[in-house]
C-alpha cells in the first residue's frame, strides 16, 4: 500500500525513462539535471514480479532494481501527475506487445521452412491442356481462303481502256521479261498498249466561206 510509504518525504526525486535492447526493457531512473543513473529494473515480462501496482493507488508501482552483480532490491516509486503514470503502463504494453508478435512471426517463418514445399513442376508424362475461345479450328470445316497472285507466266492483264483499239486491229504488244519476274509490280512503263490514231482535223472554215452575204 502506497499510504504506508513517507510520501511527503521521498528518498530520492528524479525523472524515470524506459528503454528496450532486444525483448527486454529497462526502467531507468536518472538524475534530472545531469542524467545520471541512480538504479536501473530490467524487465522481461510485463505484467510480472519486476513491475506491480499497488492496491490503493493508479500512481505508485513497486518495482525490482538490479545493480549488475546480482543484488536486487525492491523499492516503491510513484508519479505526481497522473497521466505520466499511465504513460508509463502504455510504454510497457507496447514494448512487449512488440516482443509477441515478433515472437509469432518468428514462429510462423519457422513453420514455413520445416513444412512440405510446394512442387509446381509437372511430373513425368503429366499433359496440361488450354481451352482458347475462338481460336479452335471445327473439324471437317473447309475455311474460305484468299486467291492467290499468279505465278510467272500466269499474269492477267485488264483490257484495254475505251477507245484503245485501232482501225489496224493492233493487239497490246506482250510483257516485256522484267514483267515476266515473281513478284514485280505491273507499272505503264512494263505495258506498252496501241495509242487510238487522231482522226483529220476538218477544214472548219470551208463552209463559212460557201455561206452567201
């Protein structure tokens, strides 16, 4: 009980910080001016017998300082305001909060690495198949094809434009052999098609000079 503590006369005032180094954390009480360390509490477990409550106070706790040599001692220490008290559980219950689940992940990767491994391989004569829409030919089906172009030999020519025939009856002379070539575009310079024969021009002025006055 806190109320049996000298609480007008404390032993000694100062200012209380809490630390971690791996899952153990450490209650440090320090000199308010300079820092110096007066006593320091490990703590590995929280709630535990290095940090208790007391029955009749929010503020006042109980806790075990260690020297580094093995002595212990116990000794009551307490907040004047009280939300540094309940700063000080939260800082607490956070660090060892922390400390579990780093513990589970832990674990949990350990399962991980002794458990049977996933094999995606395929085994021996193991076949997959693919079902792709629209891309399966139907069996028995004849699909429409392109024609193709003509080979050598086998060009088709268009017929000549209106007015391309002559009075001689003058056929479009043959391909020349560049034409004769797979693959060689058909251009007006390869053809060579008869030119129409310009009739007489007429004598436009005969009848103007037939007409009377």
């Amino acid at each position: 009980r806190a109320a049996e503590w000298q609480l007008d006369q404390p032993a000694w005032s100062g200012r209380l910080r809490i630390t971690a180094k791996g899952s153990t954390a450490f209650i440090k009480l320090e000199d308010k001016s300079s820092g110096e360390l007066f006593a320091q509490a490990p703590v590995e477990q929280f709630p535990g017998i290095a940090v208790e409550g007391v029955t009749d106070s929010s503020r006042y706790f109980v806790i075990r300082i260690e020297d580094g040599n093995g002595r212990r001692a116990f000794i009551g220490v307490g907040f004047v305001d009280r939300g540094d008290a309940f700063d000080f559980n939260v800082a607490l219950q956070d660090h060892f909060k922390w400390v579990r689940q780093q513990s589970e992940l832990a674990r949990q990767a350990q399962d991980l690495e002794q458990g049977p491994k996933l094999d995606l391989g395929f085994k021996e004569g193991q076949t997959i198949k693919l079902n792709i829409a629209n891309m399966k030919k139907k069996e028995g089906g004849t699909g429409s094809t392109r024609p193709r172009p003509a080979g050598p030999g086998g060009l088709s020519l268009l017929p000549p434009p209106p007015g391309g025939k002559s009075s001689s009856g003058e056929r479009p002379a043959p391909l020349s052999t560049a034409a004769q070539l797979p693959g060689t575009p058909i251009t007006d310079s390869l053809l060579s098609w008869p030119q129409p024969t310009a009739a007489p021009a007429a004598d436009v002025w005969g009848d103007f000079a037939k007409a009377s006055g």
